[in-house]
C-alpha cells in the first residue's frame, strides 16, 4: 500500500515591532491531495482490484504557471505480473485558451513497483490531452489518451477517446456526471471496447461520497471469475482532500 508523507507546516510568529513589517509574498507552488476509498477501481470500465475494494492515495504540487507534477496510487489484483500496487505519476501542463475553455496535457507513467519481472514488463508510459469548456452550468471534456508501442503493450499501442459531462445542482452540493469512452489497442480486450458511466457525487467541506454506474460492452467469456471484471457495476466512493 502506497503511503503518503505528510510534510507539517512551519508556523512563523513575527513579534510586534515599533515599524510595520510587509507581509512575505506568497508561494507559487501549491500542494493538494486526499484519500479515496473505493467498492471497486474501475479503470476505463474494468476492474483492476478484482471487483474489490480500494484505497486510493493522491498528492499534486502545482504552479501559478500551469505547470504541475503528482503521484496517484491505488492496490490493485491484476496477477503476479503487477503486484499489489498500482502508482501512476504523471506531470503536465493546464491553461485558460479562452473565456470557459481550457486545456491540460501530460504524461503518465504507470507503474507496478511490486510486479515480477519473471511475467514480463508491466509499466507502462501514456500521453494525454484533455479539453473542457463551460457552458453556464454544464462542462464538457475531452480526453484523447495514447500509449505507444512499448513492452508492457506487447509492442503494440493503444488509444482512447472519451467525452465527458457534469453539471452541479444549483443550491445543493451534489453534482451529476455522465461519460462514454472507446479503447482500441493493446489495453482493449478483444481489439476495442466502449465504457459508459452515470453518476453523482455530493462535497461537504473537505469530504466527498459518491455512487457510479460503471458498465462496458465487452464481450462475455462464461468463465465468471473474468466476466465479473467486466460486469455492471454500482461503485460507491468516500474521499477526504486537503
């Protein structure tokens, strides 16, 4: 289990003086982050705790420039070729292009830091561009996301394209969302795959509860023990930022 390390803050107490003192300026870097705890981690629809729960770690330090880097963990039950812990640190760049729209690209790297090599390489690298634009109360995201021929991929690549909305309730703390994704590669069982969701998630200070419905259609294979990672699914979700 990824552990996060809780960096305490420096309090400075200036004591009175005769003249004024200016205040310090302030940072251009900022931290956040939080806990998830999951029914199950769905990743593009399919299941990679073996439809289990999972704690989900997350920490982000951004810049006034745009520029940010971070590290998301999550245990995972993908066989001895991954291990128990999935980490992806990933970095990038976010900005305003105009009034409502904005855009964020990145890498993430994927990687099973308990995983034995003997199965073969498992981690993996993927770049992403994400655009979201809103109108009044409702955003819309793009995502397009590709991993190239690499190892881990069976020197194959892998796309995904998604799209995604939400829109909070005016006057409650609830929020809806609704997406649909498409992977075709390496990722995709039996070539190419379509994932959907709809859900909604209420935030109360620094906690969040959420319900999903998670669904894909992929194929059926009778054994059960691999249907069920595929399988309809309502994810519930408990997280705490800071």
């Amino acid at each position: 289990m990824l552990r996060l390390l809780a960096v305490p803050a420096l309090l400075i107490v200036v004591p009175a003086a005769a003249q004024d003192v200016a205040d310090p300026p302030s940072s251009a870097l900022s931290v956040s982050g939080g806990v998830d705890l999951v029914s199950d981690y769905r990743f593009r629809g399919i299941s990679r705790s073996g439809d289990d729960v999972a704690v989900q770690p997350t920490i982000t330090i951004s810049h006034d420039s745009g520029f940010y880097l971070g590290a998301w963990g999550s245990n995972v039950d993908g066989g001895p070729g991954y291990g128990d812990v999935e980490a992806q640190l990933y970095g990038g760049y976010e900005t305003e292009i105009a009034s409502g729209a904005r855009i964020d690209a990145g890498l993430t790297y994927y990687w099973y830091p308990d995983g034995q090599k003997a199965f073969g390489p498992s981690d993996y690298g993927e770049a992403a561009v994400r655009l979201s634009y809103l109108l009044g109360p409702v955003e819309a995201k793009g995502t397009i996301a590709y991993a190239w021929d690499q190892a881990a991929l069976g020197s194959d690549d892998s796309l995904y394209l998604r799209l995604g909305l939400s829109s909070g309730i005016p006057n409650t703390p609830v929020t809806l969302a609704a997406g649909i994704g498409h992977t075709d590669g390496a990722l995709a069982p039996g070539g190419d795959y379509l994932d959907w969701s709809l859900g909604a998630t209420a935030s109360f200070d620094s906690v969040t509860v959420g319900l999903k419905y998670v669904d894909t259609d992929i194929r059926k294979t009778g054994v059960k023990a691999i249907d069920r990672l595929y399988d309809a699914t309502l994810v519930l979700s408990l997280g705490v930022a800071f």
